[in-house]
C-alpha cells in the first residue's frame, strides 16, 4: 500500500525523474548501485558520473576490487575528494569476497556491517539494488521530508520515521530514486521550484510559506586556515617530479603529495639537499588557495629544477617518479594541477 506521497512520488518520478543514469542500467547491477551512492556521498551527479565510468571501466566486478593495489583504487578517485570512502570501498569489497563468497549483502543489517555504508546509504542500496523496502536519508531525502513536513533536521527519530512510514511495498526503486531526484531538481538547497514540485500541495513549509526556514541549517564552523610550505624538486631533463606518499591518517590519508614543511626556510634547505652537490635555484611560486571541509589550506610552493633524479618509476613511499607514472596515483587535485603546470598535462590513468 502507498500513501498518497509515495503514489505522487513515484509517478512523478516517470515521467521527470533519472532513468539514463550508468548506475541504473538493466540488469540493475547492485556493486554499481553500492558504488555510485558511495561517490555520491556529498558530490553532485553531474560531477560524479565521469568518475563512475572510468572506475567501473577498471573495476567491472567486486572481485576485480577486491584484488585491486590501493595506489590503483585511490588513483581512480584523485580529485573526487573525500578520500576515505575510496579506502572504505576497497576494504567493503575484500570483506565482501572473504566473509559473503564475493555476493553482497542483500539487506540493511549485512550492508551495515560493511566499512563506510551507513544507515543511510545501506537503505539507498537496498531499494536502487534489489527493489525492496528500505528507508534512506540522504541529503535530498532530508531536505524534502524536513520541508514536507516542517521539521528541523535535527530531528532524526521524527525524520526517520516519516522516512519508514512513506516507504511504499512496491516500487521502492521508483520512490527512492524519485525523492533524491525531486531533492536535487526541484527541491532544492537554493531556490526550489515550489510550484512544479508533486507533493507541494500537503507540504507543511509550502503551505505556510515557511519554505527558506527547512531544513534549519546547522551552524556552519568556519574552516581553520592551515599554511602549508611544499619543497618541489623537479628533474626537467628526465621528467620527473619527487613526491613522497602521506600517511595514513589526516588530511590526503594515502595520497601522494609534495614534501611539506613548517615555513618557506626548511622548505628551500630541503630544495638545496636534494638538489646536491649543484645549488639549485629556488623559485617562490604565488601561495595557491585550496578549501577543505574544515580547513582552508594556503599553499606556498617553493619550487626548483635539479639534475640528480632518474625517474625511477617505483612506487615507494617516496621518489622520483616519472611523469608517464603521474595518471596512475592518487594525486589530491592541487597537486595535481602544480604538476600539471610543470610538466604538462597529467590526466588519471586507469588501471592498467
């Protein structure tokens, strides 16, 4: 049985909502629908989509991630940021061939039990993958029930129950697909669409015009700015560049990046070191803005062309590496673009 929301829902979501989406192609594909609503995760569609079908490209099947190298998973996400759901996504699928015999969980409880899918995401999965009754919040979600019917997003016990009890029997993939689609094209953050939305006529915020006070944002904490000092070697005569691999934890967990340092002085001394027994000349690039969740990070590159470096071509935590290597490791996006400025383009790889 449907309530008169789910029913509004779902038709509208045939005639207006998403059906070419790669992740909805038939047979509906549940590791495709897992990886699409983990790149989804607080990144647009339209941003998404590129990565989907490169990744998928390399990735056709969990066991093919499963035995993936972590630089080969975290390349294919360089620049879609959020780094930790790639490194959930790759551990999810080891557990998946270890513990489940390569099959996915087809319930909420056993996604649950998966590294990075929450209550959430796992319920988004159940109903995109398997057509089931599950309810979800995702951003969209929350964004229309707390207006429908004129609750803060703060309240999660009320707002999940609004979610389970609109959650029809039937056709749980057409409803799920249609609230995230109505979130995104309709109701919107910004601006909503009000008079062409299918449940605008029983939504509380609607109806009160009270529209711009849901969801009640959160106070937003502002980002601590960070000043970061790069030492970048470059080796011109065999097209190399020296970066080293971050570690596990903090800001670009895993990535590979330049060496860092606490001011422009250790920088540079680093510059000279590497750059024995010729003194290289050091040149100050203009400090490069890069905004994270909660950091702005400033970045002061000091960057010099020395002639020692091969290009070895290994990936070890740290080394010369050669520019035909670049495409196939995970680069953070500034990073990425000073390379790409240095010495030529540097596109993402696949892998191999």
């Amino acid at each position: 049985m449907k309530s008169g929301f789910a029913a509004a829902i779902i038709e509208w979501q045939a005639q207006h909502g998403r059906h070419d989406l790669p992740w909805q192609r038939e047979p509906v594909d549940p590791y495709c629908v897992w990886l699409s609503e983990m790149m989804l995760q607080q990144t647009q569609v339209v941003i998404v989509i590129p990565y989907f079908e490169r990744f998928i490209a390399c990735f056709p099947t969990i066991q093919k991630l499963a035995t993936a190298q972590p630089d080969q998973v975290m390349a294919l996400w360089s620049g879609l940021g959020y780094y930790r759901r790639a490194q959930y996504l790759h551990a999810a699928a080891k557990l998946i061939i270890d513990d489940y015999g390569g099959t996915m969980p087809d319930h909420v409880d056993g996604l649950m039990r998966l590294p990075g899918i929450g209550r959430s995401t796992a319920g988004a999965i159940v109903s995109l993958a398997w057509n089931r009754p599950a309810p979800m919040l995702d951003s969209n979600a929350k964004r229309v029930l707390c207006r429908h019917q004129a609750v803060s997003e703060d309240s999660g016990k009320i707002l999940w129950q609004t979610a389970q009890d609109h959650v029809p029997c039937h056709d749980a993939r057409a409803y799920t697909q249609g609230l995230m689609d109505l979130g995104s094209m309709i109701c919107g953050a910004r601006a909503p669409l009000c008079p062409n939305c299918p449940v605008g006529a029983t939504c509380k915020a609607w109806n009160s015009n009270s529209i711009g006070d849901y969801p009640k944002r959160k106070s937003l904490r502002a980002r601590k700015l960070v000043e970061v000092f790069w030492g970048v070697a470059v080796n011109s005569a065999h097209s190399c560049i020296w970066l080293q691999k971050r570690p596990l934890h903090g800001i670009w967990a895993g990535l590979w990046s330049f060496p860092d340092f606490s001011n422009e002085k250790e920088s540079k001394r680093w510059l000279y070191e590497i750059g024995s027994p010729h003194r290289p000349v050091v040149q100050s690039y203009p400090a490069k803005d890069h905004k994270l969740t909660h950091r702005h990070l400033r970045i002061y590159p000091a960057v010099a062309k020395v002639n020692s470096g091969t290009g070895v071509g290994a990936f070890a935590d740290e080394g010369w590496i050669h520019v035909a290597d670049l495409a196939n490791l995970a680069l953070p996006a500034p990073v990425r673009v000073l390379c790409d400025e240095l010495l030529g383009s540097v596109n993402t790889g696949c892998c191999g």
